[in-house]
C-alpha cells in the first residue's frame, strides 16, 4: 500500500468572493424542493453519470467508498419495483405505520400509490456497502458506513438538483426486494430510492417550511 502524502491542492479565494459563493449556493440550494409529480420527459444520461460521479468524490469512513449507485431507465424494471414498493407500502399505510407516524406524514399528503416510480425517467438506486469483499471473497470490514452513504446522498441530491433536475428521497419500507430485482450481491442493502427528472407541469408541494436558522444553529 502506497501511505505517502501529497501536496494538497486548494484554492484560496478572495473574502468577497467567499462571501458571494457561499450566499449563492444557499440561495440554489433554497430553492429545491422534493418532488412527488414527475414529467416522463427524457433526461441526457450525462447529467446523472455527472451526479454520481460527484456523489462518489464524498468522503467516506477509512476512503472505503461503501455506495453502489444502480441508475434504472427500463421501462420493465422501473414496473417490477413500482409494483413491489406499493405492495409494501400498502401494507405499511394499511396496518404497519402506528397513528402517530401517520399523523406525522399527513402535511406531505402521501399514500402508498407511487406512479413516480414508473413516471420519472431515471430512479437512481443507492446501495450500502455494509461490508467489501475481497478477491478471495473474505470479508472486509467497513467503518461508518451510514454517515458515509448519507454524505454521498447529500452530494448527489445537490448536483442533481444544481443540474435544473427534481428529485425526490424515497423510502419503501422495507426496501429488500431491490436487491432481488436488481441482482445485487450480499454485502450490499439499499439505502435510498430517488427518482430523477423534470417535475410534472402541474406539480405542486406541500406548504412546509424549514426551521429558521437561530433554531438549528448554536453558537458558542
Ligand atoms: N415510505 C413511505 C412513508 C414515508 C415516510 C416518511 I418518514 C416520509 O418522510 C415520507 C413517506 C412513503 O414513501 O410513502
């Protein structure tokens, strides 16, 4: 293993110029919003590969880089998981999600139909890698690798969304039939489900807002 370092390569930027990139990316990141009401219009395939890519650049436990990043365009693939995720979903609505979580979901006006799933372009898969495998097929252990996937998610969904695409972070629980569908090995369980693509004309999104600043920030 190669354990030099190496110079490190960053750019100091003026305080003016700090000051502007950093209100700017504020204001476009204020400006995404999940989206439930997808067009099918096409979307070039570049702008995804360049998302996971970015995705992919996050920093991660040990570099261990624990994500796979499976991207579902076929019709007939997107069919069998919208089927298989409502079949769960219905369930969960139905008679597994207590009252209080219910009452907690009412103001996003969700149900257990997810026409998004066949709607939407792209559904970008994200795998966790709980454990590597190596070419002996021993296992290799993996640190951290929530926080890591979670950051990777957090790159992807801001290069998709400063790409002008909708997204949205979905969760079908519980969400093993991924794996069968799209032939995934062992060592990886899925993370997170975001389909990609412009919103529907007539899409719409609840009237939420975020937390202002002074209640998520404390400073010492
Ligand atoms: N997985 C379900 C329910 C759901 C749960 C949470 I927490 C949300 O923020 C949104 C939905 C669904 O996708 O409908």
């Amino acid at each position: 293993m190669d354990h030099r370092h190496l110079p490190l390569q960053f750019q100091r930027l003026e305080p003016e110029q700090q000051l502007s990139e950093s209100r700017r990316f504020a204001q476009r990141m204020a400006e995404r919003r999940t989206v439930r009401f997808f067009s099918d219009e096409h979307v070039p395939f570049e702008l995804i590969a360049n998302a996971i890519q970015t995705a992919a650049l996050a920093p991660s436990g040990a570099n261990q880089q624990p994500w796979h990043f499976v991207i579902v365009q076929d019709p007939e693939i997107k069919r069998q998981i919208r089927a298989a995720a409502e079949a769960e979903e219905k369930l969960s609505y139905e008679h597994r999600m207590p009252q209080d979580w219910l009452d907690a979901l009412a103001p996003l006006g969700t149900d257990w139909h997810k026409p998004f799933l066949e709607t939407a372009p792209y559904l970008i898969v994200v795998f966790r890698l709980d454990y590597g495998l190596a070419k002996d097929n021993r296992k290799i252990k993996h640190y951290y690798v929530q926080e890591s996937v979670g950051i990777a998610c957090g790159f992807l969904l801001a290069a998709l969304h400063l790409a002008g695409l909708a997204t949205l972070t979905h969760t079908p629980s519980p969400m093993g039939f991924l794996t069968e569908i799209l032939g995934r090995p062992q060592n990886e369980r899925p993370f997170l489900l975001i389909p990609v693509g412009y919103p529907a004309a007539d899409a719409t999104v609840p009237a939420i807002t975020k937390k202002p600043l002074e209640d998520v920030m404390t400073r010492l």
